[in-house]
C-alpha cells in the first residue's frame, strides 16, 4: 500500500532557492542574474542527463520570476506568488510530460489559451518536460506559439536529448547546458537531506550512494530514500548495498585478492557465500568491472578527486592497486565484459561465472602454477554447460519432465513444449501487431524498466532479460533467451507490477504476454514463408491474369519452382 501522505524524498527536498541548487552554479548564476536585470526571454531550453535538476531549476526559475519581492534574483519565498507555486494551487505554471502523452493535445490547448493574461501570477510558465518526444505536429503547433509569444508568457523546454529538437525550435530559445552532478555535489546534497529528515549515516555510505547514482541527484535521493524505508532512520553502507542489489567494497577486493592468488577453493566458497545472500551472477560479475575499472583509473590518475576519498576508506583498495598490473586488470575488465555480455542470454549464468573467474585465475592473473588443476575444472565445468543447455530449462526439470537424450548431430528443429505460447494466441498477437506501437514500445522502454525497477528491484531484473517483440493496441509480446527469467516474470504477482509500470508510461493498460525466443524466431521463419506465399496470392497483376487466361495458362515462377 501506498500512503498517501508519503512523498519521495527528492520531491520535498526540491530546493527552494537558487543558491540551494548544488553543482549547476553556472547555470543558476545566469538565471539569477536574467531576474535580478529583468531581462526575461520568452523561450528557455534545459539540456542535460537525466537527474541534473533540469525540472527543478524550471519550477525555481517559475516561481523566482513571478515572485514579487525578489531579492538579488532569489525568490521571497514568503509573498502570495512563491506560495501559490510553491504549493502548486497557481493555475499558470503548466507542467507537460511530453514523454507519456505526445503532447499534440497539451500543445494545441497551449495555442488556444496563449494568449490569455494570467490567473494570479505575472508570467504563464509552461514547463515542457521530455520536449524532444513531442510528435511532428506537437512541435509545429509549439514552433507557430514560440514565434510570436504573447508578453507574459515563458516556456521552459526540458530534455535529455537535445540533438533530437528541431532546429528551428531550438534557435528560439536560450539554452542552458546542465552537467551531471560531481561526486561531492551529491554526497554535500545527501547530507542535507538526511539531517533535515533526521537520517544517520556515514560519509562512505553516502560516498557508495553518490557513486552507484552516476552523476544523478535524482536517482542519489531515490538510492537514499528507498533505504531509508529499509533501514530507518540509520542507515548502513550494507542496507545500502541491499537496496541497490549491489556488492559491498569489501567482497569485491577480497575476490579480486582470491582470484589474484589463484585461489579457485577460495573464489568459488566466496561466489557460494554472495549468491547465498540473494545477489545474481550478474551484479558480480557488474561489481567485479566496477572494481577493477576503479582501480586501473587509480592507477594511472591517483590525483582525481574521486579515488582520494576511496583510498582513505578502503585501505585494501591502494594496496590491490599496488600489486595488480595495468595490463592485467586491462585483461581482466575485458574477459569479464565479454563474460557478462554471453551471460545475458544463458540459462545458467551462474556456471558461466564461475568458469569465467577460473579463466581469469588462469590467463589473466599470472603468478603461480597449479595449471593442470585448472584446466581440468575448466572443462568439467564447460561440459557440465553444455549439458545442461541441452537439457532446456531446469524448472521443467522439476515438473517431471525429462528430456530425451539428444544425439549430437540431431537437427536443430525444436519441438513444440507445454510451456510454448499457444500458437493460436502467438498468431492472433501477430496479426494485430503495430510496428509503429513496437518502436515506441522500443523507444519508452528504458524508462518503463526504469519504473519498474523504482517498483521492485526482483522483477526489474527478470523484465531486464526480455524483450519486446510485438506490439498490439492491448498486448505487448516479450521475448526470453532462458525459461527462469520468462516464467519469474511471468509469475501473477509480477505481471501485475508490470502492467502497472506500463499503464503509467504510456496510458495504456497493456497486457503482457511472454514466449522463448526459439519459438519466436521459429514462428517468425515459418511466418514469413506464408507471407510471401500470401502476397503471391494477391498480386492484383497476376489475379487480372487467371482472370483473363484462366489459371492453367499463367505461369507463378516463384511458387511452382519451390
Ligand atoms: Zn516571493
């Protein structure tokens, strides 16, 4: 249950004033300075990564100029105007999500009641969020708006690609570059917010916080906050590590010490110990680059502000660093990318891993003998692979169904199981399908993910393994590489959440529907033979033809030379 009473942490601690707003201090000086002189334009462009404070500079910027005691370009914050906007009750600051509705509506409305004064304030603020996923037409009715805007009216168009406006709208307006946030930006911001709400917390913790968020204020309150509900008001680096699914500092060097000293035992124990507490081979082997990358830019650039904090919190972080080489960690960051990349789409990532840190033991890492141990490990583990891709999902398995021994050189066809998608259904989705519907499909679902991870890690991470491959105007098809990741998400609990994250996004109440990516691409090369068959049949050329000849005499090459 949601309380209704409840609110993010970055959306009470919005900040109020300019001088508030951490790290884009070029950007609220300029902006200060346009209020303090009065030299107000009419068309603003916030460009920037998501989570540098684009739409909270937009409602500061609302309200600062609107408010009517302004001091030195910062808003009162205490007459009729700051409190209208500040408490949302004023009827001229318009908030637009171009990215869930295209905005040819909001847009057109626009037109219409531009020219109208304001209810209460001086200026009518329209702050367009997303402005680059406005359709053809939305930007055609905002570009008409934008070349002749009525005196008391600003627009503050957002977006996290620039590039994708058209020009012609982008020559209209000032623009203002924001850049992610540093480091010490977030980590001074995060601080703030904890002792307002009254939160304990380390600097490493929050330290760990600002750099899982990469330079994003946003997602940084969204990491503290959803501990925060974890932990209480103390919050530790490992609830840290819990809510984001992450690896602590600690496991990570101590691994990469293991697998330095080749120590195979003592790297699987390890890898058993983390899988136990609920983190998937994937994290690891994420955490593992993470790591490793942190110590080669160490190596080479010791001075850079980020590694400074670094090696005065985790003292086993200089000394890793000291007994690795560049070329080896090199080697490492590359293998494990290649690992975590075949990963992606194996049944059994978990043995994928362990093979792929005996191989770093062994290549990578060059000390030491002990070598035909290894190998033999090696291929035990890669035949024991083979096997079990052979066999197919293990949750069927444990139905009781077992798989028939397979010759090697059997033919790749694949026979139809109990857990296919009926056909009947597959067809019936095909034939309603949109492409149109599945490349914004594509286009929204980084963000739907997004939402959906905001909702629950679990099912983040299962949903991350499928992938859209049809679109209907009620059903959406996923497509999975391995069963466990197909049926976790398809488990009712959280379908739902899914269907949720996509009714929010897009307005649509969508169903999800799921089938193994072999069925698809089976389905999709037997679909396309009697398509073309289809539109053999229906070439109006050739149905002229049998109609005027008759069908013996015309000759369809294609089809009787098949
Ligand atoms: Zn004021």
């Amino acid at each position: 249950m949601i309380s209704i009473s409840y609110k993010a942490l970055y959306r009470v601690y919005r900040p109020q004033s300019f001088h508030e707003v951490v790290g884009q201090e070029a950007v609220t000086r300029t902006l200060k300075n346009a209020i303090k002189e009065k030299k107000i334009s009419h068309a603003y462009l916030f460009s920037g990564p998501r989570g540098t404070g684009k739409t909270s500079a937009a409602k500061l910027f609302a309200k600062a100029v609107n408010c009517l005691n302004p001091q030195e370009g910062e808003p009162c914050n205490q007459c009729e105007a700051c409190k209208g906007v500040q408490s949302g009750e004023t009827l001229d600051i318009l908030e637009i999500d171009a990215a869930s509705n295209r905005g040819v509506d909001e847009i057109r409305d626009i037109r219409d009641k531009v020219m109208l004064q304001p209810s209460s304030l001086t200026y009518k603020v329209y702050i367009i969020d997303e402005v680059h996923m406005l359709t053809n037409e939305a930007f055609n009715a905002l570009l008409k708006t934008l070349e002749e805007p009525p005196e008391h009216v600003i627009f503050i168009l957002a977006t996290t690609e620039p590039h994708k406006l058209p020009l012609t709208i982008v020559s209209r307006c000032q623009r203002f570059d924001f850049h992610k946030f540093s480091i010490s930006a977030i980590m001074s911001r995060l601080r703030y917010v904890s002792d307002q709400v009254g939160i304990a917390i380390s600097d490493e913790t929050l330290a760990t916080i600002a750099k899982f968020s990469e330079g994003g204020m946003r997602d940084a309150l969204g990491i503290l906050d959803q501990a925060y509900s974890f932990a209480g008001n103390e919050i530790s680096l490992e609830d840290v590590h819990f809510v984001t699914g992450t690896l602590s500092a600690n496991f990570l060097s101590r691994l990469i010490r293991e697998l330095k000293e080749k120590n195979i035992a003592n790297t699987l124990a390890l890898l058993d110990e983390v899988i136990l507490s609920g983190k998937d081979p994937e994290q690891v082997i994420k955490g593992l680059i993470q790591y490793l990358r942190d110590l080669l830019v160490f190596k080479n650039a010791p001075d850079l502000e980020e590694m400074q904090g670094r090696v005065l919190l985790e003292p086993d972080f200089k000394s890793l660093s000291e007994q690795l080489k560049s070329s080896e960690i090199f080697k490492a960051i590359e293998h494990l990318n290649k690992m975590q990349n075949e990963m992606k789409w194996s049944a059994h990532p978990r043995i994928m891993l362990e093979v792929a840190l005996i191989q770093l033991c062994e290549q990578v890492f060059q000390e030491g003998e002990n070598e035909s141990g290894l190998w033999r490990r090696i291929e035990q583990l890669e035949q024991k692979i083979g096997q079990l891709e052979k066999q197919g999902p293990v949750v069927r398995q444990e139905a009781g169904f077992t798989p028939k021994a397979q010759s090697g050189d059997e033919e790749k066809r694949r026979l139809p199981t109990s857990s296919d998608l009926p056909l009947f259904r597959l067809k019936s989705i095909y034939q309603q399908a949109n492409p149109k519907f599945l490349d914004r499909m594509l286009e929204l679902w980084p963000s739907i993910l997004e939402l959906v991870r905001a909702k629950d890690v679990r099912t983040a991470a299962w949903l991350k393994q499928g992938k859209p491959v049809l679109v209907t105007e009620q059903a959406v098809l996923l497509a999975f590489n391995s069963a466990i990741h197909r049926e976790s998400t398809e488990l009712p609990e959280n379908k739902k959440i899914i269907e949720e994250a996509l009714l929010e996004r897009t307005k649509v109440s969508f169903e999800i529907a799921t089938v193994m990516l072999d069925q698809w691409n089976d389905f999709l090369a037997k679909h396309k033979e009697l398509l073309k068959e289809e539109k053999e049949e229906l070439d109006p050329i050739i149905k002229e033809a049998i109609q005027l000849v008759g069908e013996e005499l015309v000759h369809i090459k294609n089809r009787r030379e098949r």
